[in-house]
C-alpha cells in the first residue's frame, strides 16, 4: 500500500540465508527498536559503569529512564494510534503531500500534551538538581518524539535506514554516558543517553523528509480524526497503561524502594520483567514478516476482487487463504515462543548466576517468561483486529487486559512474594484466551461484516 516502498519487503521474500536473516533482523528493529535500544544501552552503562561511577549514579539514572519510558508510552497512545490511521488512510489513497506537516504538527501536539504531565512532575514531585531536571525533561520529549517517528517508520518499512540509525544511536548514547560517567555522574550518563537518542531521532527525521519531499500543507488537519476515531484513541492509552499497570501495583510492594528524591520502585520485579520481555522479540520479528507479507497479500486481495466485484467463490477463496495465512503465522510464533519460554525457565538458574544476577528475581522471571508467551500472543490478536478495523473490539479487549493485570497484580500483594509476577502472568492468559475466541469468530465472519454490518448503506 506504501507508494514508495516497493522494496521494502525485498530482503525478507529473497530466497538466499543472507537475504532471510537481514529481513527478520531488520524487522525486530522496526517492531521493538526504541525499547531494544533501552535495554541494551542501559544494560552496557549498568555493566560498564561501575567502574566509572557509583552505584547511587546508575540507579538514579536507570530510575528517571524506567518513569520516562513507561509515561511517554503510556499517555502518547491516543495521539500515536489517530496518528497512524490518519498516514494509512493518506498512503491508502496514494495522496501523502501531507505527510510532512502532519509529522511536525503530530510531534508538536504530542510534545505540548506531554509537557503538561511530565514538567509538574519532575518540578514538584521529585527532588533532584536543577540540571538533572533539564536532562530529564530532554529525555522524556526525545523518547516521545522517538515513538511518533516510528509511526512513520513502520509505513515506510524502510528497514536498512532504521536500523542503522538505532545501532549508531545505540552505539553513540551508551558510549557517551559511560565517559561522562566518572565526572558528571547521573547527569552525565544521561545527557550522553541523550546525545544518542537525538542522534536517532534526527536521522529518522531526516528519513522521512527525504522519503516526503513536500510543502508544509494543512499540518493538523489530522486532529479530526480523533472525534471520528476516538475509540482508536482510547484503545491505545489502555492498552499502553495495560501492560505497565502491574509494575505499577507492584510499586506498592512493601519491598518496594523508595529513594531520597522520591521516585520509587521495585528492582526485583521491574528488571525480572525486562528480562522476560526480551523473550518475544525473536516472535515479533517472525509474526511481522509473516503479516505483513502473506497474509497482507491475501488481505489486499479480498477487498481489491471486492472493489472490482469479483463473484462470490473468489471471494470465498480469498477468505479462506487469509485465515490459512493467520493460521500459518500464529503456528509459526506459537512455536517459536513456546521454544523460547521454556529454554528461558530451564536455563534461568545458571544463566542468573553467571550474570550475578540476583537469585530473587528467579521466580519472577519464570512467571514473567510464562506471560510474556501470552501477552505476545495477544498482541498480535490485536494487530489482526485493528486490520480488519475492529476498533470498539480491540478497545473491550485493551480494557480487559487493564482491568485483569491491575487487579491480579494487587491480589498477588495479598499472597505474598512468592506470587509475585503471577498476577502478570495470569492477566495475560485470560485476555488471550478471550480475545483470540472473539478474533476467530469475528474473521469467520469477515464476508457478512464487509458486506452487512460495516456496509454504511444497509
């Protein structure tokens, strides 16, 4: 559907090891990029950093990066989601003159309702130096703005771009907070973050100009779209405080930690969980390729034979490969994520002690790996219900997850810290379970809701 990406999908449908091998990398950068620089970088600085900082340095790093990470991604959502319908519908018609405006009016809108939480917080909320104020609040807008660029990003499925940018970026922030480490601190690992976070966000920027080489014309002419979108745009603020809200609760544990400046945490849960969610990277990256290459080659089909008023047996066939396509795809993860899961349980014993990783995280990590098999599941229910334009759907699913991972989360408070992490784990399963039954039956229908119940004129 993109205008100009025709050679896009070219390493990943090439037939050569190299060809295959680049395209699924490629894709793991588009589909996790900002949260895999994360963990990587501020993995290196944790490593690396001890031997040029003290350890109250690194925490109080990691803590500002753990709240800019969770609130930009959670409350930029609904502006990410419109934003996204808003380019597919422009890319649908072929008529993008307006992509550059709408990514500096986006970015704008994005920023300014941003401001309006995370300035209060670092100003009143916390306590900490005027300087590591201004850092934080540089980092904060550099990873929101990040997350809005990746929208275009994933329209343009220009992989090599992105993905050298991230590992330049990458490369740049850990290295620079690292010597800056020794005589600046916090501030100093930070600021370098920073410096490989803009490095990022500039080279993308610079991408989507070249690939949009248009005038500034009717930048916030996308605003409508959240009136008639407004369910697409509570869906993503749901589903963004979904799968933060247990990290949250688990905040109020009363082994939680609470630091001089204010901001609390709790380490044993939050760093088992991140470990845990790298367990699904290797199955986005598989369930991307095979979305956006099979079965969004079936999917095309159906509605083009339906455009052009194909008889009602090839509509049927059409219908049926795009379930046999869905069908191979889920296979494909489900086992790739099974594998996964239970390499990572068998091995977390040893592999925890050789990293000196802290044998209290243990029991975590298992739950977390157990519900990161659902949770990945999940998402791709939701990436097949926002396809076919299932929006209040996708919206009740996002609200039950909310609902099941807050509320499980609290009641393994009661039970103590041997459950922690079940909560987690359990939300996962249940969302799942209930909006894979309502995705199957909904796609088994795809013919009567294309032709009757989203048909404007019956």
């Amino acid at each position: 559907m993109a205008v100009s990406s025709a050679a896009s999908w070219r390493l990943p449908s090439r037939d050569d090891l190299l060809g295959i091998v680049q395209g699924y990398a490629h894709s793991t950068v588009v589909s996790s990029g900002p949260w895999l620089f994360t963990i990587l970088a501020v993995g290196s600085i944790n490593i690396f950093g001890i031997y040029t900082t003290d350890l109250e340095q690194l925490i109080s790093f990691r803590i500002i990066l753990i709240y800019n990470f969770a609130f930009s991604l959670a409350f930029s959502g609904p502006v990410l989601l419109v934003a996204t319908r808003y380019l597919s519908d422009m890319i649908y018609k072929k008529a993008v003159i307006e992509a550059p405006g709408m990514l500096i009016a986006a970015l704008f809108l994005l920023l300014i309702t941003q401001a309006f939480i995370v300035v209060p917080f670092y100003i009143f909320v916390v306590d900490i130096p005027p300087m590591m104020i201004a850092a934080a609040l540089i980092n904060y807008f550099l990873v929101t703005a990040i997350w809005m660029v990746n929208v275009f990003l994933t329209a343009l499925k220009d992989y090599r771009s992105s993905t050298l940018a991230f590992f330049i970026g990458m490369i740049s922030g850990g290295g620079f907070g690292l010597a800056l480490a020794g005589s600046l601190g916090a501030f100093g690992i930070l600021l370098g973050f920073n410096l490989g976070l803009g490095l990022i966000f500039f080279a993308l920027v610079a991408r989507v100009f070249a690939e949009y080489p248009y005038r500034i014309t009717w930048p916030f002419a996308f605003l409508g779209y959240f009136r008639k979108y407004w369910d697409l745009a509570l869906a993503g603020l749901i589903y963004n405080l979904a799968i933060w809200v247990d990290k949250w609760v688990m905040w109020c544990a009363p082994e939680r930690e609470v630091l001089e400046s204010g901001f609390v945490s709790y380490p044993i849960y939050d760093g088992a969980m991140f470990l845990a969610y790298l367990t699904i990277v290797p199955a986005m990256a598989v369930f991307i390729v095979n979305i956006e290459t099979r079965f969004f080659e079936h999917y095309q089909r159906f509605y083009s034979d339906i455009e052009h008023h194909a008889n009602y047996a090839r509509i049927e066939e059409n219908h049926r490969n795009i379930i046999d396509s869905l069908l191979a795809a889920s296979r494909n993860v489900v086992v790739l994520q099974f594998c996964l899961c239970v390499t990572a349980i068998l091995v977390a014993g040893p592999f925890f002690e050789l990293a000196g990783i802290p044998a209290l995280q243990l029991g975590v990590f298992r739950f977390g790996v157990l519900g990161a098999l659902f949770h990945v599941l999940l998402m791709f229910v939701g990436i097949v219900l926002a396809y076919f334009d299932l929006r209040k759907v996708m919206l009740a699913v996002q609200v039950l997850y909310l609902l099941t991972n807050g509320l499980f989360s609290w009641a393994t408070l009661e039970l103590g810290f041997p459950y922690y992490g079940y909560g987690y784990f359990m939300a996962s399963l249940v969302t799942f379970v209930i909006a894979y039954g309502v995705c199957a039956w909904h796609v088994g229908r795809l013919p009567f809701l294309t032709f009757v119940k989203n048909n404007a004129s019956v």
